[in-house]
C-alpha cells in the first residue's frame, strides 16, 4: 500500500475536526515509519509533537514501554492488519491514549483493496481483512469493524466509521493503492471517555461558563426562536401566497 496517510492528507484537512479536535497536542503514529504524519505537523496547528513507533520500538499490539495515558491522540495507518489480535492492539492503543483523546485508526477494506482473494496477493504480511459490516464474507479471516468495536468498554465513544471509496473505479482486479489518489480504506476514530463522562454513563458535563458574548447570542438565537413561535400563533406558517 503506497503513502497512505499522505493520501488522507487533502480530505483529512477538509475536515475542521482533524484541525480542532483529532490532531491536537501530544501524538504518536504507531506502524507509520515508511509515511510518518510527522512530515506533515506544520499543517495541524495544534499538534506539539508526534512520535513515530515502528517494529524496532516493539511490538505495537501490546505497546508494552508506554505507560498508560501518555498521548493526547493516537494514530495509526495500516497497522492493524498486520497484528496478530487487532483487539487486543486497539485496547492498548486505548490505554496508552490520554481521557477525552482520540484514537484514530485506517485499515484496507477487504473488498476495495483484497478483492475475493486472501491470503492477500497485494500484501503477503496482511493477517486479516476488514470490513465495516457484511452478514457474511468470503475471507476466512475477516473482521467485521462494528462487532469488534462492540468489544470494547465503556470507556470508548465511537465518532466515526467512514468507507474511503470516493476514489475507488471499477478496473480489472488491481492494488489501486498504488495510483497516487485511491485509498481503498475504512478509517475509524474513536474518543476516549473523561472518567466523568463514564461516572456519568456517557452524559455530557452541563456545568460549563460562558463569557458574557456568548450568553448574549445564544440567548438571542432562543428569544428568536419564541418571537416566531408566538408570531406563528397569529399566521399560521406556510399559509402566505402574496408576490414577494
């Protein structure tokens, strides 16, 4: 698979959560020696450092040398195939990831990327395939995303499950990742709970200050709200057919 996270990078910077929420502080990239995200920190302006963890670093299904809750995020592309449990890795991959952190996660689709055939013709050190959901699959070794992630504890909130096809074509059986533009992925990202939002079974906390402008607005966004409800009490809505 060729450049992988240097290919999410145009539609990852689309996207205002990478830049707020996803890349923010302190990260490590796990399996991203051969396309470190490391080349590219300068674009995510909140990042502080990402450190780059490959097999010389041990084993990234157990991550035995990082203590627990040591990373801000946590990213990993195209790793997780080549574990032996990828359960167990995405739970240490949690563990070593600080609460309200994210995880996040890119694997080739089985279908996009093995097409019918495993052990895979593209990538002999593939282990399984992945898919986001099929009741059934022609890989004896295929992982169904959703049932795995519904493996893991309560200290875990699904943001998201996206197939990455919008640059896949319709060719004759052919390893599109090697085209500079085809990612032939799924990309998970997961957030890990605060311990407040676990006592709390997943309830957001209510109890936040706002500054005074922000008040003012909101409150005006409500108050318009009530002015059409009370205007509509008159004018029944959708009823005006004069000429505008």
């Amino acid at each position: 698979m060729s450049k992988e996270c240097s290919k999410s990078l145009a539609r990852r910077l689309s996207n205002p959560n990478f830049m707020r929420l996803y890349f923010k502080g302190n990260g490590i990239d796990i399996g991203g020696k051969s396309d470190p995200l490391s080349l590219y920190i300068e674009l995510f302006p909140l990042v502080k450092s990402i450190r780059t963890w490959d097999i010389e670093d041990g084993d990234a299904q157990f991550m035995s040398s990082v203590e627990s809750e040591t990373y801000d995020f946590v990213h990993s592309s195209h790793c997780l195939e080549h574990l032996n449990d990828p359960l167990e890795g995405i739970q240490n991959w949690l563990r070593i990831l600080k609460p309200g952190g994210y995880l996040i996660i890119t694997v080739p689709d089985e279908d996009l990327y093995e097409q019918g055939k495993f052990p895979s013709t593209f990538n002999k050190e593939h282990k399984w395939t992945f898919t986001i959901y099929k009741y059934s699959s022609w890989s004896t070794k295929s992982i169904n995303i959703i049932d795995m992630l519904k493996d893991l504890d309560d200290n875990t909130c699904i943001e998201k499950i996206e197939l990455l096809n919008s640059m896949h074509r319709i060719l004759p059986r052919y390893d599109q990742t090697l085209t500079p533009v085809a990612e032939c992925g799924i990309e998970v990202i997961i957030r890990k709970r605060t311990y407040e939002e676990i006592s709390n079974k997943g309830k957001l906390p209510k109890n936040i200050l706002l500054n005074k402008e922000v008040r003012v607005y909101l409150n005006q966004y409500r108050d318009d709200q009530n002015t059409l409800i009370q205007y509509n009490k008159i004018t029944k809505p959708f009823n005006n057919e004069s000429n505008i």
